[in-house]
C-alpha cells in the first residue's frame, strides 16, 4: 500500500540513478587508467603528430652586437618558432663569416664590413637583416704617456687594427673626419683578444676597436688612457649573412628566425633592465663593462635604404684599400635577401627595390 504523495516509480528512479552512479564511476577509472598510463590508442590516432624543431646553425659573437641573438635563444622565441638553432660561437665577426664561407654553418652575424669584403672577394652572400647598429661605442683607445692628447697627435703612431673589420674602417673614417691620410698612422694587426694587452704592454701606442674592448683598453691603462670617438664619422652595423641560394631556399625558415628576433627586440624595449642582466649573463660580462655598449646600442631588426648606401661607401673603401680588385663592382642591392623580413615586418624594409 503506497503512503499519500508517494510516487509509484521512485524505486526504479533510485534504481536507475544508482546505475547510472556505476557507470560514471567505472568510466572514471577508466580514465585514471588512462592518464597512469598515457594516449589510449583513439586518442594517439587523432593527436598530430609533433612536427620536428626545424635545425639552424648560426655563428655569433659574443659581444653586444650579438645580443638579440642570445635573448631569443634565452628566453625561448626561436622554439616558439619551431626552430632549434645552434649560436657558434666566434671571437668577433670575421672569425662568423670565415665559418659561413667555409660552409661550416647556415648563417653569420658580423658587423657589416667582413660581410662587403667577402662579396666583392667573390662570395656569394647576401644580408638578411640588420639586428643593431651603434654610431657611439667605436673608439681609438690611446696612451696619453706616447704624447698623445689630440686626434691630430696620431700622425706617425703605431695603431693596432682588426683588419677587414669595422676596426679598420672606423680608424680610416676617423683619420678622413680629422683631415688626416690613411697613411697618416702605422698600422699594426691584431687579433680582437690581443688589442687590450697589446696596449697595455706598449707594443702599440692606441688601438682601434669595439666595446667591450674599448672599455677592457681604457681600464687597462687607467688614468693614462686618451680615448677618441666620432658618431658622425661611421654608423657600425650587426647584420645576418648568408648564402643567397641558402636564404632563397629557405626564406621561410629565415622569417621564422626575424620574428623571434624581432621578439627579443620588443622583449628589450619593454624590460630594458631584465634584458642587459640577461645579455650580462649570456655574454659573460659583467653589468658595469657591458653597461656603456647597452646604453648606445640600437637594437632593432630592419633592412633601411641609408644601410645599402652604407654598404657601397664601404665597397668603395675596400677597394681603396686593395682588398679587392679595381674594379669590383659596388651594387650591393642583388646581395640584400629582402623576402624573408617582408614577410616578417614588411614595414621594417624601406630599401628601394
């Protein structure tokens, strides 16, 4: 007999509802199974298969110039990009594009005047970007004891250049800005990690060079240093190089590697202060040696029609110099690979083409 306001299904409801509990509870189980255990195999089927990181390897310096460079690879944009690159390490520029025309790797970074003198020696490379340029941290570093106090006081001096590099050029520049011939001074060759004790030692009376050596020559000389710059003089720029086949093949991939440059760029924009520490802790340098390079260092991913013109005024200069024969040719708009940073950052490219 059913008590008043009973329902007559109830028990079937608590039935079902118990039923139902098992089920939900067996699925459960199932599922911790599954998680214990990995993908069961519907799922293994319609999960994409990971596309492998596509490898890059990239000789680079380990000076600020190169400082975009090792924040992507730092703080992870190249894997976001789907990119394994291995940054080789090299003393200064040249040493990059000696190993780029070796083919012991896919790109360089250098400054840009290796970069001229190898295309006009014959190399067929060309220019994918520029990462940073700095019209402030070249410097003639000179000992104020060899009566040395003035730019005009270098006639007859011995100064030690890099040769081929943006070293040399910059102490050409100098010497044209200071009404002086290039065959004002005595030019002493020497290796990037040889100019501070060169110096020091007083095998060379100044030495012409980039930061942070710049600042490594003035600490070793203390308050007998005499340094000279000139921002009018010469704009040096960092630039990434390859082979024209390589980056026609490949623009995709180079894209790729500009966006997660021109990530590293936005990076050092919004968190100045977070990005010197980390470049410091990258580069192996201390904050205070890298903190006069930083604070005049542009960096900042484009290709600009002042950069090309640049470019064939350094060819000029090559030739000038006997690097090349006399009448190499200075057009140096075939050997800029505009494709890959158009389809990064179109607007980062105002060369006329």
């Amino acid at each position: 007999m059913l008590e008043a306001g009973t329902s007559p299904v109830a028990p079937l409801g608590r039935r079902a509802r118990a039923g139902r509990a098992a089920v939900l509870l067996a699925a459960l189980s199932w599922l911790c199974v599954v998680g214990a255990c990995g993908y069961g195999p519907v799922e293994r089927a319609l999960r994409p298969a990971a596309t492998p990181a596509e490898k890059l390897s990239l000789a680079a310096s380990s000076t600020p110039h190169a400082a975009l460079l090792h924040l992507a690879e730092a703080k992870g944009y190249f894997a976001d990009e789907g990119l394994d690159v291995t940054l080789v390490p090299v003393s200064h520029g040249k040493a990059a594009i000696d190993l780029l025309t070796q083919s012991k790797v896919d790109l360089a970074a250098a400054a840009e005047v290796p970069f001229v003198i190898s295309v006009l020696q014959g190399q067929d490379f060309a220019l994918a970007a520029a990462v940073a340029s700095t019209s402030k941290e070249m410097a003639i570093v000179a000992r104020g004891d060899r009566a040395i106090s003035a730019p005009a006081h270098l006639a007859g001096k011995k100064v030690g250049v890099t040769p081929g590099t943006s070293s040399e050029y910059f102490l050409w520049a100098f010497l044209i800005r200071h009404r002086m011939g290039p065959d004002a001074v005595e030019l002493v060759s020497l290796p990037p990690g040889r100019m501070t004790q060169a110096l020091a030692e007083g095998q060379v009376d100044a030495v012409s060079t980039w930061e942070p050596l710049v600042s490594e020559a003035r600490a070793s000389l203390g308050v007998g240093a005499v340094s000279f710059v000139e921002p009018a003089a010469y704009t040096v720029m960092h630039v990434l190089v390859g082979s024209r086949e390589f980056l026609k093949a490949r623009s995709g991939t180079v894209s790729r590697l500009l966006r997660a440059l021109l990530e590293a760029e936005r990076f050092s924009r919004l968190q100045p202060r977070e990005a010197m520490a980390l470049a410091a802790q990258r580069l192996q340098l201390d904050l205070a040696t890298l903190q006069p390079a930083w604070q005049n260092l542009r960096l900042q991913v484009d290709l600009r029609q002042s950069q090309l013109i640049t470019l064939e005024d350094e060819a000029r200069w090559a030739r000038a110099r006997g690097y090349v024969a006399p009448g190499a040719q200075t057009n140096f708009l075939p050997h800029l690979h505009l494709d890959a940073l158009l389809s990064a950052r179109p607007e980062r490219v105002t060369v006329v083409h």
